[in-house]
C-alpha cells in the first residue's frame, strides 16, 4: 500500500469563544497532516507532546488561545516545519533550545506570552527565518550576537521583554538585506548607538523603534543613510546633543519620535525638506532657539509635539497654514510675542496647547474658525482682552484652559451652551460680573474660577451674590418702557420671519463658493424646520441614497452651504441605535480621510446627521458604474493608501479604538478635489479600555466583507476590519464584487485572486487597466505585491492578517515603486475625462 501524500488539512474547529477545552493528544495519530489550524479556538491547557508525531508537518498554528505550560521540547522532531505560531497564548518558561532544529522553519512567532530566560542562541541556526517575533514576553539576557545569521530576516521583534547589555549585536544585522523592521522598545539596553552599526543595517529598513530603553549617546547621523527609513522611535532614552542636520534628507521619515531625552540644540533649519513627515515628537528636551520658518513646507504633519523644551522664539505665522495639523503642542517654552491675527489655517486642528509660554496679546478672534477644536489650552500666559465671541462658534469643544491671563470683561454665557464642555478652568484672570448658570457651571469648583475678584453669583462656591443695580424707583420707568420694547420685539420677530421665508424660497440663489463650515457652524444642532427647509421638504429631488437605516439628502442651509443630511427612519429597528453609534463616533474623531458630522438633530420623532457633502459619489459607484471617470491605477492606489490611512487612525490613533465594522466601497465617498472619506459609521464599535475585541449578538456587517469570526461568532476586532479592507483592495484592482455571479460554490474572490497569484496576476487585473496609458511596463511586478496584500489582510485567521499600520506602509512603499517604474513612460493623468 502506497504511503498517505502530505495534505494541506487545517483542522479549525468552529468552537463557541467561550467553549474552552484543551487540544486533544490524540492529534498526535493525524501522521498525515502537513498543516494545523487551531487559531483562536479557546484552547486550553499544555501543548500536547504528541504533537512531536507529526513529523509532515509544515504549518503549526495554535496561536490566540488559553494554552499555558512550557513550549515542549519534542516540537523540534517537526523538521519539515516552515511555520510555527504560538503567540497570543498564557505560556511560561524557556524557549527550548531544541527549536533550533528546525533548520526549515521561515515563520517562528512566540510573541505575546510569559515566557522567560534567555534568547537561546540556538536560535540564530534557523538560517531561513524571514520573521521572528519574540516580543511581549519577560525574556531578559543579552541578544545573541550571532543574530545575523538571517540572510533571509524581514521582521524582527524583541519589544516588551526585560533584555539587556549594549547593542553590539545591531552589527552582525548589517547581514540581514531584507530587514524591513526592527522593533527593541521597552527594553534595558544601554550603551551607544553607534553609527557605524545603524548606517550599515539594510537601506530597506523602514521602521526602527528603540524607545523606552536606557540609551545614551547622541543621535546617530548615518541613520540618514537608510533611505527606507519611514519610523524612527527613540523616545524615553538618555540621548544627548543636537539632531543632525543630516536627517532632513530622509525624504520617506514619516513619523520621528525622541521624546523624552536630553537632546539639546536647535531644530535643524531645513526641517522643511522632510515632506513626508506627518508625526513630529520632540518633546521633554532642551531643543531651544526658534521654530523654523521652513516648518511650513511639512504639508503631511498631523501630530506635532514640542513641549517641555526651551525654544525661544515667537511663534511663526507659517505654521498655522498646516492645515492637515490634528495636534499642536507647544507648551512649556520660553516662546514670546503676540499670536498672527488669522490661526484659522489649522482647520483640522483637534488639540492646541500653548500654555506655560510668555505670549502676549489679545486672543485671536479667528481661533473661532477652527470648528474641530475640542482641546485648547492657552493659560500661564499673558494674553488680555475678553475672552473672543467667536469662541462660541467651537461647540465642540470638551476642555478650555484660559487660566493664569489678563482677560477682563465677563464670562461668556455662551460658554453655558456646549454640551460636550466638561474642563473649564478661567481662574487668575481679571474677570468680573455674573457666573453663568447651567452646563459645564453646574459642577465647576472654585478652583476653576478662584483669583478674579470682580465674579459674584455662584453661592455655593462662595462668592458674593450679585448687586441687582435696577431699584424699585425704576418700576414707573419700566411702565413706559416695556410696551416700548414689546411693539419693536413683535416687528422684529415678524421682520425675522419674512426674513426666513424668503430665503428658503430663494435658497438656491445663494451662492456657497465662498462659505466655510465653519462660518455657519455656531451650534452643533439644527432644528427640524432649517433641515426641512434646506431639502425643500425632503423632496425626492433631493434624494442621494437609501441605506438600511434611512435616506440621505442633499440639502442647502440658510447660509448656502451645500450638506448631506442624513434622516433615519425610527420606524426600522435598530436606527435609534445606528444613529447613537455614528453620533458618538464621529463627533470625536478628526481626519482628512473620514466624514465629518458639522451638525445633528435630535428629538423624539426626529434624527438625523449632517454630513459634509460628497459630489463625486462613492467608489462602488466609480468601480462599477458606467460613468465619465475612469479610475487609473495610481487613483486606485491612492485611494486605498487613504482608506488605510483613515483605517488606521481609528485603529491606532485615536485615543479610543474605533472599529468600523461595515468597510465596503459605497461607504467610501470622494470630495470635490476626490479625496477619500471613509463613511456610514452606523454599526461602529468602540473598544474601552485593554479589550482587543467586542462579541454582539447581532451582526450587520455586509456579505462579502464580513470576516469569518465576525460572521460565525458575532466577534469583531480590529483584525475584522482589516479582513473587509483586504476584500475591497482585491476588489479595487480585479473589478469584481466579492458577490459577483461567477463566485459560487467554494470559489470566493480571495481563492481566484490566490489561484492567479503565483503564475498571471495579470490575469485577474480589471480590463479597464489593462488599456490605463501609465500601464505600459510589467504589470505582474507590482500587481504581486498589491494581491498579497490583498490576500494577506483577508486571511481565515485574524492572526495572520496584518496590522493596518503595516499595510499603511506596505502599500507606501508599493505606490513609491509604481511611481518610480512609470516615471520613464509618458505622465498619465489619474482621472481623465
């Protein structure tokens, strides 16, 4: 009898999340298995030694389970072992040192774990290894200094153990070419950074993260050698000295992190030519001297920390003209002088802290303009004048410092009217008159308020009650003054009301080019009758779309400002619900690439949302719809480059975790200028606290996108998102929906983009391209690295997908290649007519 071949099988059961049981010894008899899938099945127990049996394997996946117990030995019997994944489980003890007989392995990840000793330099005999991650355990020792016997090393992770001694061993990695990520943070490794060792490692490196170590020395100038460079993360070192100038020609250094050092010096001045930086970390230095006027030209910066430094300058006008800046932080410096009249550039601006400076001046008025603002910090300076009128125009505000100032005048009543304000601290001004009532009042403390002596009102607090000056001689005076007043309040209401008629008759005479949301935008709410008005009565005309929830409508406010307005029907089940959730996320989020809410109303027999509007529709209808735009393939890369960017941001960014749940094309939409906007936020989940994921009982997601777990246990994480982005990037380049009729059976999108993979990817591209003029070279070349993208992010196991902020990168990278190859041919535009 011939022996039983080798057998791709993955035994996955679809075992309850909260059904736990340990792996079954008899595993051990499958003698015929080449690959064991027990991902994320509640596992529980030892690793059985029996599994040692199963001398054909090839793939070991028991990774995201409840094992516990050592790492048997007997594993290393598995010598056609190529992949092995045990993280995400509660294992202790050593690493056996018999791994290191797994000569075939490329794939060892013991990440996540309690696993302590030594890195066993038995380790470094695994030649073929292209990804190891050992991070997140309690390893301590040194590294091995033979860890450059990994020509093949792509990935390295040693983050979040307790090791320790010099990094002599970064110079036996000058011999890994392929490494693209070394990550060591939060660690106790000492000694230099010698240059020597980083400007020989591969010029494919592209994310280096040494922070949270006890590293001294300065920082190294030959790092700029490694072009690839996209992050660099030294923070919470003992670094000293000044960053070089040399850094400013690493042209791809997207985020630059040495925070909490000793670094000294001045900003290098041509900081300017670091176009692609969008996270700039400086702070807890003594970086000091002047902000670089050149600063202006970092058109990508979103995140901008400069705190707890000494520079000296006054604060250059340039930057306020970054208008993709979510963070500004410029606290505790020595900067002087007066703001620039006009800071209304920073338009996407969430966080400003210019507290503990010695500014001076009045408090710009166009601070008003910037309606994402829900963090400003402006107190321990010397800033005079009333608090801005314009101020009420930031209804989204949640925290306002203005403490430790000259403002004089009286407390804004405005003020009593956000409903999202829950930090006010004005105290140690030179404020004076009534405390308003209501709102962030009703719980403020005295601290908040204490050192303005001219307040009164607030008894409980302590303060004088106000002096009413109208005596009772004044009665008389009020007999001729109140019919008076009520003839010329009733013509004015009737004036108003004419007023308003007028308008919404002719409102599609107003001309919108010149206005700004943030112009109209003083209170989060609208009423009933301006949204009625601004749809001409929800007129059908005005429809753009019905979802599961309800209609949008395009609809024009008073002031000509073109909005999506979202109507939820409170007759579907689960809409009061699906408004709740998109209500909550979107008024915390800010990004270039998601929607933005500019306002909502609200009531018993009425909901909706509005959205800034969208002209250029959705990219399921520019995918599959006949129409006057065809999508190039630099337009397609680009638009996914954004959907992962927004992706990202909720995913890892924003200071609560946002899961979309629901990402598909028509939920991706295209301004005026065909930026992306990730949409429809009606099933979102955030995540609190240390939870990596949510279970519900009813899941909404679309067919198609929905990943497995999602679908099979109502379990949604991260990873569930990133299964969705992976199934729109195939659909984006092959032009078929997941759902296309050809998919029947057990043949799915992902099985036929796989099937092409490895001979013709070619085969499987969207015809439309295939006649794209940018598209003259090989295409299979860049074709392989999108669909294993692709494929990677829409695996079965939510292991083995990647992070989002790895595939921001990867396909960063994959679109620098594309431009770089096509940059001989003739240039293309991305959408011609």
């Amino acid at each position: 009898m011939a022996p039983l071949p080798d057998l791709p099988i993955s035994i996955s059961p679809p075992f309850h999340p909260f059904l736990q049981k340990p792996p079954s010894p008899h595993l051990g008899n499958l003698t015929f298995l080449s690959l064991l899938n027990l991902t994320n099945t509640s596992l529980t127990g030892d690793i059985p030694a029996e599994l040692g049996k199963l001398r054909r394997l090839k793939f070991l996946l028991l990774n995201q389970n409840y094992l516990v117990g050592s790492i048997p030995s007997v594993l290393s019997n598995l010598t056609s072992l190529t992949t092995l994944k045990l993280s995400y489980c509660n294992l202790t003890g050593n690493i056996p040192k018999e791994l290191g007989m797994l000569r075939d392995l490329t794939y060892l990840n013991l990440g996540s774990n309690k696993l302590s000793g030594p890195i066993q330099s038995s380790l470094a005999n695994l030649s073929k290894l292209s990804f190891l991650s050992l991070g997140a355990n309690q390893l301590s020792g040194s590294v091995p200094a033979k860890f450059g016997n990994f020509p093949a090393m792509n990935r390295l992770y040693l983050s979040l153990n307790n090791l320790e001694g010099n990094l002599d061993f970064l110079f036996s990695l000058s011999n890994c070419r392929q490494l693209q990520v070394l990550d060591i943070w939060h660690n106790n490794f000492t000694g230099t950074l010698i240059p020597e060792h980083l400007g020989n490692l591969s010029t494919k490196l592209f994310w280096f993260t040494a922070g949270h170590n006890k590293l001294t020395g300065q920082f190294p100038s030959t790092l700029s050698n490694l072009t690839s460079l996209n992050w660099i993360y030294l923070s919470d070192n003992l670094l000293t000295g000044a960053l070089p100038e040399s850094i400013t020609v690493m042209q791809n250094l997207g985020r630059l992190d040495v925070s909490a050092n000793d670094m000294s010096g001045p900003i290098p001045a041509q900081i300017g030519m670091l176009k692609s930086l969008d996270r700039l970390y400086l702070d807890r230095n003594k970086f000091f001297g002047p902000i670089p006027e050149s600063i202006q030209n970092l058109s990508s910066l979103e995140h901008i920390w400069l705190s707890y430094n000494k520079f000296n300058s006054t604060i250059p006008a340039s930057l306020f003209l970054l208008d993709k800046l979510i963070e500004l932080n410029l606290s505790r410096n020595s900067l002087t002088g007066v703001l620039p009249s006009d800071v209304s550039g920073l338009k996407q601006a969430s966080s400003i802290d210019f507290s503990s400076n010695f500014l001076h001046g009045t408090i710009p008025e166009s601070f008003g303009q910037i309606i994402m603002l829900n963090f400003l910090n402006l107190s321990r300076n010397s800033f005079n004048d009333s608090i801005p009128d314009s101020f009420q125009k930031l209804a989204s505000l949640e925290y306002l410092d203005l403490s430790y100032n000259n403002l004089s005048g009286t407390i804004p009543k405005f003020l009593a009217n956000f409903t999202h304000l829950t930090t006010l601290n004005i105290s140690f001004n030179v404020l004076e008159g009534k405390i308003p009532d209501g709102g962030v009042f009703s719980n403020i403390s005295l601290q908040s308020l204490i050192g303005n002596a001219g307040l009164c009102g607030a008894p409980r607090l302590g303060f004088s009650p106000c002096i009413d000056t109208f005596q009772s001689n004044t009665r008389h005076f009020l007999r001729f003054l109140l019919p008076t007043l009520t003839i010329a309040f009733g013509s004015t209401v009737l004036c108003v009301y004419l007023t308003i008629r007028r308008k919404c008759k002719n409102n599609g005479e107003v001309e919108a080019s010149g206005i700004h949301p943030g112009n109209v935008m003083s209170h989060m709410l609208l009423s009933y009758h301006e949204l009625a008005c601004a749809t001409d009565n929800f007129n059908d005309d005005n429809l753009l779309g019905t979802g599961s929830f309800g209609k949008v409508f395009r609809g024009k406010l008073s002031t000509g400002l073109v909005v999506a307005i979202k109507v939820l029907d409170l007759q579907v089940e689960r809409a009061i619900r699906s408004f709740d959730a998109e209500w909550h996320v979107l008024r915390v989020v800010r990004h270039r690439n998601l929607i933005r809410m500019l306002y909502a109303c609200s009531n018993m027999d009425f909901r909706a949302l509005v959205l800034q509007y969208m002209p250029n529709g959705s990219l399921e209808m520019l995918l599959h719809s006949e129409g006057k735009w065809h999508l190039g393939f630099l337009k397609r890369l680009d638009i996914m480059v954004e959907v992962s960017m927004a992706i990202e941001y909720l995913h890892h960014e924003h200071y609560v975790v946002v899961l979309h749940c629901d990402l598909k094309p028509s939920n991706v939409l295209f301004d005026d200028d065909m930026t992306a906007h990730v949409a429809d936020f009606g099933i979102a989940k955030m995540l609190l606290g240390d939870d990596n994921s949510v279970i519900t009982a009813n899941m909404h997601g679309t067919l198609g996108y929905m990943a497995p777990e999602y679908g099979s246990h109502g379990k949604t994480s991260r990873q569930s998102d990133v299964f969705s982005y992976g199934i729109m990037l195939l659909e984006v380049f092959t032009g078929k929906r997941p759902t296309d009729p050809m998919f029947v059976g057990d043949l799915s999108i992902r099985q036929w983009v796989h099937q092409a993979f490895a001979t013709k990817p070619v085969h499987v591209l969207d015809d439309r391209l295939l006649q794209d003029p940018c598209s003259t070279f090989d295409l299979n070349g860049i074709l392989s690295p999108i669909f294993e993208l692709g494929l990677l992010c829409s695996s079965d196991s939510p292991d083995q997908r990647m992070s989002m902020s790895d595939v921001v990168a990867t396909l960063k990278r994959i679109r620098k290649y594309y431009v770089k190859s096509t940059e001989t041919t003739q240039k293309c535009s991305p959408l011609p007519q």
